[in-house]
C-alpha cells in the first residue's frame, strides 16, 4: 500500500507558562517538526502526520504564533497520541529585528508571486532546498513541464533528512504547469517561502 496525501489538519494549542502548548490533534507518526528559534505565525505549517498509510499536513490555529523551542533528543519521526506536546512556542514579540524582517521579505516574496497568478507552492520549513535528486541527475522539474498531483517538485534538507516537496493539486484540478521556479538548486530557504508557481 502506498503512502499518500490527503489535506491538512489543525494542531491543538494551550497556554502554559507564557507559552504556547502545541499538541497533536489525533493518533499517529509525526515528522517535519519546525527548527528551533524558528518563527512561525499563525495558520502556518509545522509538521506532518501520518495516520494509517495517509500523510496530513499539520498547520497552527491562526490566533497562535511564536518562535519554536523544541526538544532536542526527539527523534526526527516519532509516534503521538492525541493530546501529545509536539513542541512550544516562545509568545516573545521582541525577537530579531532581522528575524521580523525576513518574515516580512518571505511574505512579500509570496504576495508577489501570487500576484503573477497561479498557485504558489512554498516552503514547509527552513532548510536546503535540492532542484534534482543528485549532484549528475537532472532536476525533477523545469519551467513550462506539465505536472500532475503528487508529483515531486524538489527536495528540503533539514538536518540530513531529505523531505519531499510534491504538488497537492489544487481546487482548480489535479493537473497543472510550471510557471515559474523561484529558488535554485543548494539555496537555503525560509519557512513559507515561495518555491514554485503553478498555473
């Protein structure tokens, strides 16, 4: 049996100690936790489930957000029951201004691509971005390829682990073409970070 994808779910949340509880919202296996220091504003992605042999994107309730402290020793796939702390969010505002700064460019980075219209795939957590498989192979995409859903786009390195980007298709349909590829290949990127335009 395959593994697939299949929509997204909203991560549970309580206040503890000025901090943000993130905990999971079912049973399952958990991966793609966000790097800590990391920030994250509501409504955004923080990680994967996955229950039985089907993956869900776990997102933020909107009205949470903060920068990520995480536990270290925690395996990069490990099992969760419902209620489970995944990690926590720091509600400190007066991080970096650097830090504000790149979440605004990130923002801005997308608004301008979804301004060229189409749909805008972006970045599920900060990492090495990876266009083709390996150093000799040719990329997984290219401008104006047709694509259909779950089709991989490139890879994210975080920590020595490679994680997919493929294409979720959209309300539109299932298939679509590569407008534009915003990144290039070995680039380091930011959480929410426009990759990809898909027309």
């Amino acid at each position: 049996m395959t593994d697939e994808k299949s929509g997204s779910l909203t991560a549970l949340a309580e206040i503890r100690d000025s901090q943000y509880i993130v905990l999971s919202p079912t049973v399952g296996n958990f991966s793609a936790m966000p790097q800590p220091g990391a920030y994250l504003p509501g409504g955004s992605f923080v990680g994967r489930l996955k229950i039985l042999n089907t993956f869900y994107d776990l997102c933020l309730p909107g009205d949470v957000s903060g920068l990520v402290v995480t536990d270290s020793e925690k395996d990069f796939v490990f099992p969760v029951e419902y209620g489970q702390e995944l990690f926590r969010l720091d509600q400190e505002k007066n991080f970096l201004e650097s830090e504000k700064q790149t979440v605004q460019s990130i923002s801005k980075t997308k608004e301008d691509a979804e301004s060229a219209e189409g749909y805008v795939i972006t970045a599920f957590t900060t990492g090495i971005f990876y266009a083709k498989p390996g150093p000799d192979s040719p990329p997984f995409v290219a401008v104006g390829q047709e694509i259909k859903k779950g089709k991989t786009l490139g890879l994210i390195e975080v920590m020595k682990t490679f994680n997919y980007i493929s294409f979720p298709g959209t309300d539109k349909g299932d298939v679509g073409i590569i407008k534009k590829i915003f990144v290039k290949d070995s680039q380091e990127v930011k959480l929410g970070q426009a990759l990809f335009l898909i027309d």
